[in-house]
C-alpha cells in the first residue's frame, strides 16, 4: 500500500493596499500589498487543512517584501481600511501621510529597532487594481454604510476626530 503525502503547498491571495513607502529592494515609490501564504497538508494531493499562515508587505513591481510579525497583522488590516479612506478622498494626503507615519513608525523596523521602511514624501501613484465603484451604483454602499464605516475607523483609533470630522463633510457634502 503507498501512501502519497505532502506538506508545504499552499494559497496566497493579495489583501490589497496597505501604505505608501519607497520599496526596500527595487526603490520604487508604490503602495505595499498585504499578502497572506498559507502551507497545506495534503493526502493525495488533496488539500486537508493549513497548517500554517504569514503575512507579508511586499512591493508589487518586484515583489520583495518583510513578513509582518503576528501583533502587526492587526495593525496593517487597520492601515488598510485607512488607505480605502484616502483614495475615496475620505481624508486629506497630510492627514493620511501622518496616518502612514505612525503605522511605518510602528511596523517598519527590523529585530534591532532599525528603521527599514519609512513614509515616503509624498504619496505615490494608484497601482492597477480593479475598477472603483460608481457613486450611486447598485454595488455602491449607502450614505449611511459609509458612515458607519467611517465611525468604525474612528472607534479603531485609525481616523483622528479631525480625520473623521474632514471625511464625514465631504461624504455629507459639506
């Protein structure tokens, strides 16, 4: 009888854009992806559950990046969210470059305490991603749905009263 069995396949989906930062490896000025990898048993090369999972930030030109530690990977979904905020112009680039530096002041250092990416400064260019939503498009989230993601944000500690107050005017409009 054999038995055909393996370990270490696995999954790795893009999470999307995480913050602005020059790239360690190629320095190009692009916003970091957060990639989770997942490793696969497998018996038969049918996969039977993961056994292990990392995140990484890493560039989407050379695809180099640093592996997030467990307490960052909170800490970049966060960012994330604030990101999604800026690009639907939910805050100003000065509110979110300080957003951007209090995220790479926490995460972008290695095991010594070196400072190994930092905020960029100015944000660079959208890489190419899928088409944004119409305002006012069936698949557009109400008025009210983005302000509760917007208080969501606030309630997280990701948007400042000033930040929260800016966007709140201009998805109301005012």
């Amino acid at each position: 009888m054999v038995v055909i069995m393996g370990w270490g396949g696995g999954d790795t989906k893009d999470l999307g854009e995480v913050a602005p930062a020059s790239c360690p490896a190629c320095h190009n000025q692009v916003f970091l992806h957060q990639l989770h990898s997942t490793k696969q048993f497998s018996l038969y090369f049918i996969p039977l559950g993961n056994y292990s999972s990392n995140d990484y930030l890493a560039c989407p030109i050379c695809r180099q990046g640093i592996q997030l530690r467990k307490e960052h990977v909170a800490v970049a979904q966060r960012m994330r969210a604030a990101t999604s905020v800026y690009r639907k112009g939910g805050v100003s680039q000065d509110q979110y470059l300080a957003t951007v530096a209090r995220f790479w002041a926490q995460v972008g250092v290695d095991p010594n305490g070196r400072q190994v990416v930092g905020t960029p400064g100015a944000v660079p260019a959208a890489t190419p991603g899928p088409p944004a939503q119409v305002a006012g498009s069936a698949d557009s989230p109400s008025m009210a749905e983005q302000l509760q993601r917007l208080g969501q944000l606030k309630a997280d500690g990701i948007l400042t009263d000033e930040e929260f107050a800016t966007a709140k005017r201009r998805l109301i409009g005012g």
